[in-house]
C-alpha cells in the first residue's frame, strides 16, 4: 500500500514525541525525530529509549534497526512536521510558547510547498495560529492558511494527544483523534497521517476547537478531582474515612466519585485548566477553583506531616513515592515531589525517599536520600504514603506497627 507520507518529521523526542514516532515508523514511514538532548539522540540512534513506557524499548529497537526512524538535532526536509515539545507556563499561571516558538523557527527553513505541519502539544486557544503567524513571517516565499485559506503552499492542523502514561503505544492506535485543522484541507491532510496509524476515529473540527477540546478534556478531570480532594479536606476535618465514604456514595447508580490524593500532577492536568483560565479569567471561576484547592491539598499533607512528628526527637520519615502518578518514572509537576522539597526546606525531620522507578533525585532534592523500601521502612517512625505504586500495595502491615502513617492514597485504608 503507497503511504500518503513518504517521510514524517516529529519535533520533540519526549514522552510523546518518541512514542509517536516509533508508532509512524513501525507502519514502514522514514520518521526523523529532533530533539535538543543529545543524550537522548545518541540512545535512539542505539536502538534504546530514554523514558519509561512499556514495550516502546522493543519498538524503538526495531523501528532503528529497520532504519525506519533516526534522531537528529536539526531538522531536515520532510513531507510533515509534528511538533511534541512542552508548554509550560510562567509566573501567575500564563502560558509560554517558547517551545513552540524555538520548534517554529527550527523547521521553517526546510518547509516545501505542500507540506504538513501539525501541533500536538497541548496549547492555549489561538496557539495555532500563532505558528502560523511565526511561520509565515520567516517563510515570506511560501503561503500559509492564514493567508490563502484553502489555496495555501503548507497546511497546518492542531491535534492533541490524549494517551496514559503506562499505556501509550495502546492508547496512540486505539483512541480517538480530534483534527483541529486551520481550514477543512488542513484537517484532510492531517487525518491522512493520522489514518496510517490511529484505529480510532478521525475527528475533525477547526483548530481553534480542538485546541479548547484538550484543555476542556484535563479540565474536566482536574474538576473532579478537586471535588474529591475537597471530600478529603473535610473529612479529615470531621474524623471520616474519605476512601469509606467514596466507595459508599459510589453505589448510587448515577455517583462515581474520583480518589483523592497529595495534589495533581504531570504535564497535563495539573497545567492546561490555567490555560482556560488564562484565556477566559471572568468566567472559568469553577476551574480556578479546582485547580485552586488542587494545588493546595501538599499544603494540607505537609501540616499532618507535621502534627505526626509533634513530640518526636529527631524523627525519621519514609516519603514512598515521588512520580505524579502510580508505576512511571515521569515526576513533571509531581505534588509528593513538592511535598518533599516543602518538608526538606522546613527540617521538618530526616527524610528517607522512596521511588522504585528513578535512579536519582531531582535536583529540587538533592542532599535527600535515595533508599530502598525496606530500609526506610525499618528506620521511619512516620511513614508518609504518596504514590500508590503497585509494590507498595504489598508492603507488610507489620512493618507499619508502632509508626505514625500518613497515606495519601487510601492504600493502607
């Protein structure tokens, strides 16, 4: 079968950068991945990854050995462009583009008419447009949708990930896309290059639409979850097991409650609801709020830390946990992370970390120590849970007799 694209090049080598590319060259497309790490560079060339994702190892291997997909550190000419690089934001929650920006500037000199430029990373409403503002002032020979419409030299589209960490290669192929393009030729192209790869449907919209679509879809989970982070906060207050009174409410036929935890994390839910926020600040109340009471729960586990360790000399803590969410390595906007660095500034105590899936510390902890399981657990007289990470499920309750716990995942419930 003649593939649409006969080469694909994927700005942003990272969590989903890497995975799409893998995917894109699996299905027999020359991928060309960038990124700015040559760290990671040299080990995908080698066949090996620099992230943790189950079975991309194996992919990556192959797709290299196959030579389906290499990495670079400049961009070449290619039949389309995916740009996968982080937006995070600034001081006061506001969005920074400069990635995508730097990624703008780095592909524009290699641009040809005809070719497909797609964002994916997630992005405040308009972000599209932006690029092709940025594009169009580099490439002043080439046209772009802003200017011609459907008559333009390159097509460019907004299509968000919306995949699991743990579950990504799955979610890329069977989950649905939405292809927000800047004009309906736009969004055509782009669901061509999505179709040699995605199961799922092809949903298409306008770019403006899909990018509100990816913040409404973390938004909407950042929401609920505040909810039962709230639940959490006032039942502490009234001597209530949260995960008890959850699991009761949760039998009404039309309740299904979230679990609450230390806060939100990773590069999605615990960012995108200030980009609404950003854009709309009159009328997204609730979703500042949200994030609001999200981002204040580590205040609220840092004072039970402390009210554990009132009357104790020299207290020891094991912190078991550090990633944003159970069984990855990804610690990006991680509340146990915060937690700790909080308890470290304030010598709240000799603080123990517990993470199975890093080999080091981030440099916000650095001068903690790294240990094993057993071993914090065996020195701790206060055990702070923060990840329920599969293997701390299996701990013994016998080693927690005698301490003061603290689980902020109802895993010990």
């Amino acid at each position: 079968m003649k593939l649409p694209f006969n080469k694909i090049s994927v700005i942003g080598l990272g969590y989903i950068g890497l995975p799409t590319a893998a995917t894109l060259a699996s299905r027999g497309v020359e991928v060309v991945g960038v990124d700015v790490n040559p760290k990671a560079i040299e080990a995908i060339n080698k066949g090996q990854i620099h992230i943790v994702e189950p079975d991309l190892d194996a992919v990556v291997h192959q797709v290299v050995n196959a030579g389906k997909l290499k990495a670079v550190a400049k961009p070449e000419q290619a039949d389309a462009f995916i740009i996968a690089v982080p937006t995070p934001f600034k001081g006061n929650h506001v969005p920074d583009l400069a990635f995508i920006e730097a990624a703008a500037k780095s592909i524009a000199p290699v641009l040809q008419k005809g070719n497909l430029v797609i964002l994916e990373s997630t992005s405040p409403v308009g972000t599209t447009e932006k690029l092709a503002n940025w594009l169009g002032d580099l490439r002043k020979d080439l046209s772009f949708p802003h200017q011609k419409g459907a008559a333009s030299d390159i097509r460019i589209a907004y299509c968000p990930e919306r995949v699991l960490p743990g579950h990504v290669l799955k979610e890329l192929v069977e989950n649905d896309r939405v292809i927000g393009g800047m004009t309906p030729a736009c969004s055509e192209k782009a669901k061509a290059l999505y179709k040699i790869f995605v199961q799922g449907q092809c949903l298409e919209t306008n770019a403006a639409t899909a990018e509100m679509c990816k913040l409404t879809e973390n938004a909407y989970r950042d929401v609920n979850i505040a909810f039962a982070n709230e639940l959490s906060l006032i039942c502490d207050r009234l001597g209530i097991n949260v995960w008890d009174l959850i699991s009761l409410a949760n039998h009404h036929p039309r309740v299904k409650i979230l679990q609450p935890g230390p806060g939100v994390g990773g590069h999605c839910i615990a960012v995108d609801p200030w980009f609404i926020v950003d854009s709309a600040p009159e009328q997204a109340r609730l979703i500042r709020t949200s994030r609001e009471v999200n981002d204040g729960k580590p205040h609220h586990v840092v004072d039970k830390v402390k009210a554990a360790v009132k009357g104790l000399k020299d207290p020891v803590i094991a912190c078991l946990g550090l990633s944003f969410k159970a069984d990855i390595d990804d610690l990006r906007e991680s509340p146990a992370v915060d937690i700790v660095a909080h308890l470290a500034k304030d010598k709240v105590g000799n603080l123990l970390v517990v993470e199975p899936h890093v080999d080091s510390l981030p440099a916000s902890l650095l001068g903690l120590q790294l240990v094993e399981t057993e071993e914090a657990l065996r020195r701790a007289q206060v055990v702070l849970l923060l990840v329920n990470h599969r293997s701390f499920y299996d701990i013994d309750r016998k080693s927690l007799e005698g301490k003061k716990v603290i689980d902020t995942r109802g895993v010990w419930r």
